[in-house]
C-alpha cells in the first residue's frame, strides 16, 4: 500500500488530480489495477489516504512546533508557520495539487488544522480564548491556503518574493492579534 501512495503522490504530483487516472497510479507502483483497486475503491480513497499520511507527517511536526511557539516572536512565528508547508510541499509532490480538493474528510481534517494552528496561538499567548484562537486560526490557515496556491502558480523567480510579502502580512496580523 505505501509504494502505491507513493506512485499516487507522484502521478497526481505530475499530472494535477482531474488527469491523474488509476492506471497511471498502478503503472507507476509497478502494480496492476486490480490491486489498487482492492486498496481503494475510487480516486478519492487514494486522496484520503494520501491525506492521511500528510497529517500524520503534519502532526509530528505540530508536536514539536507547540511548545516552542511561546518563545517566538511574531516574525518568527509568521516564519515556522509558512516555511514547514512549503517543505511539505517540495517533499510530496501531489500535496499543492490536492489543496482545493474536497473529499468525505476534508471538513474534520480542516477543523483538526485549525485545532492544532490554535494550539500553537495559545501557547505563545495563553490568555486567548478559545474561540478567538479558532478565528484566528481559521484566517491564518486561510492565508497559507492562498500562499501555497500562489506559489504552486508562480515560476520559480518569484517565489521567493511572494514567500516574503505572505511573511510580512502573516507577522503583522500575528503581532497585531496575539499581543492584545
């Protein structure tokens, strides 16, 4: 099963989620089609469990990130939030590919996103409620939706300076939002 996600995050990496086929998901494992569909009934079960894997990945990193996110300033915070998901991102090629793709678990996995980004806020300000903890996570979740979209979308020259403007916007909302 991991060499067939393997081959789906490659083929959906390469190919977009609309033109990547089951075929092409089983030709690349070295598999037949039968065998990936005894895994997974559809497309979207490949998806899911692609995504699966992804949070998995994701909340090692969240375990980590949490406890340190009380020392950091705004800047710094602002900086972790967005460079680990364009790392993600260069390591899993089908990850920008599948980022507007609604599947039977994208609400739960988005609340869950939005759980652990409100977590990381209150930690480095532990007098936040909860309930703002999750509108504000909920807009910085959005923000680095559109930083990744906007980076899948632009050539690699500019990449760098579209990185530094989402920075800026991210710290200047945290600094204003986190130090009230």
């Amino acid at each position: 099963m991991a060499r067939l996600l393997r081959a789906a995050d490659c083929v959906i990496g390469e190919a977009g989620y609309e033109s990547a086929t089951m075929c092409a998901i089983a030709e690349r494992a070295g598999s037949s089609v039968g065998s990936l569909y005894q895994f997974f009934p559809n497309k979207d079960a490949v998806v899911d469990a692609l995504r699966a894997q992804y949070a998995e990945e994701y909340a090692k990193f969240w375990r980590r990130f949490t406890p340190q996110a009380a020392t950091l300033s705004s800047d710094q915070l602002a900086g972790r939030l967005i460079q680990f998901p364009l790392k993600f991102a260069a390591h899993h090629p089908a990850f920008l590919p599948l980022l507007d793709i609604q599947t039977a678990h994208s609400l739960r996995r988005r609340q869950m996103i939005h759980d652990r980004i409100a977590a990381v806020l209150r930690a480095r300000q532990p007098k936040l409620a909860e309930a703002t903890a999750q509108r504000i996570a909920a807009v910085v979740h959005q923000m680095l939706k559109s930083l990744l979209t906007l980076y899948a979308r632009t050539g690699p020259r500019e990449r760098t300076a579209i990185i530094g403007e989402f920075k800026t916007v991210l710290s200047g909302y945290l600094e204003t939002r986190l130090s009230e």
